[in-house]
C-alpha cells in the first residue's frame, strides 16, 4: 500500500512538452513576468513552501530536458503525479498542488522580442467623464479600505492611491480579483468588477533592516 495519502497513483514525469496556446500572442519577457508573478504567490494560499520550491525547480528542470533532475527533486520532495505530468500533483500529507500550464512549457504563439515596443505606463484613455465609485480593498492584514476609482483606472494608479492612504509602498501590494493576480496596467473595466465586489491586497513587506 501506498504510505501517501493523495488520491490515485503516482506516474513518473512523462517527457513530452505540454502544447498550448495563449489568448494573445506573448512576448519571452511577458511569460517569465507572468510566471514570476505566480511563483511569487502561490506560496502565499495554500500549501507549504518547501513543496513550492521544489515544484518550481523540477518544472524549470524539466523544461531545459533534464527530466533525471526534475525527477530527483520530486522523489526528494516526496511530491506524487497521479498522471504524470506538473499540472497536478500531491505532497505527502495529501495537500494538492496545481501548476498552470504557462510555468510549464512556452505558448506556441510565443513572440521573438525584437524590441520592447511598449512604454510601462498603458496611453492614457480619452479625457470623457469620470464616473467614481467607492472600491473596497482587503488587505492580508485583515484592513478593509475604500478608495475613490473609476473603471479606466489601471491598478498601478490605485497602488499609489493605497500609498498615499495607508502608507504602503507599491511594490509591497500584490492585488488579487477572483483568484487572478492584477498587473499594474490592467484597468478596473478588463477585470469586469462590479459594485461592492472586494480586491484582495497581499501585502509583501520586506522585513525590517537589522542594526
């Protein structure tokens, strides 16, 4: 009998690439930004971190074709795949673990980058009237905020809003709508927010300097 408790078998890594398309074409440095951005915080949910660390190596192992190595560091990690593949795996303790398909292999449609062709701040929208709303904001403290929004607001400009408010740095906030991290140049209108739905803010404050 198997001493683990995840449901089902455990199937060695399989070799071949997983193939899959992205929504829009992605440039290289836009795939490693959007799985940065999930190594970053999928520790934060659920699950431990020690597994995480472990699942993030053996994936970029394997995408480099050393499958022996992702292996290894499965086996070390007593991290289980019930269909062999990254997509869904199990700890010893039963907890499940699931790794989207971009941390795993690059879209077909991925993009040679030329050149960076776009500016960091996304053009500002015709000046038309600005509707405000009150957006609830969770903080991981617990803290619930208002702040004053509109739908063409970009989350980059509500980081700076929260700042000023509350006094915590942009690059500590990591906002989150329906499970999805936001990216500073999504608008509140691509999120399809409505009234009185909640933003979660994972705060990441770096620890205090030590005298």
């Amino acid at each position: 009998a198997s001493p683990f408790s995840c449901p089902g078998r455990n199937e060695p890594l399989k070799k071949e690439r997983l193939k899959w398309k992205s929504d829009y074409p992605m440039t290289d440095g836009q795939l490693r930004s959007k799985r940065d951005e999930f190594w970053d915080t999928a520790p934060a949910f659920e699950g431990r971190k020690e597994i995480w660390d472990a699942l993030k190596a053996a994936a970029y192992a394997a995408e480099a074709n050393d499958h022996e190595l992702a292996q290894a560091i499965l086996d070390g990690a007593s991290i289980t795949l019930p269909h062999g593949t990254l997509c869904e795996c199990y700890d010893e303790l039963g907890n499940r673990y699931q790794l989207p398909i971009y941390c795993l292999s690059p879209p077909v449609n991925l993009l040679l980058e030329h050149a960076e062709e776009e500016s960091l701040e996304p053009p500002e929208p015709t000046p038309s009237v600005r509707r405000e709303f009150p957006l609830k904001v969770r903080l991981s403290t617990g803290k619930d905020v208002r702040l004053s929004a509109s739908l063409p607001d970009t989350v980059g400009q509500l980081k700076r809003q929260l700042h000023t408010q509350e006094g915590i740095e942009p690059s500590w906030q990591r906002w989150f709508f329906s499970g999805k991290l936001l990216t500073d140049r999504t608008r509140l209108q691509e999120t399809k927010i409505q009234k009185d739905f909640v933003i979660q803010v994972i705060i990441n404050q770096p620890p205090p300097p030590q005298d």
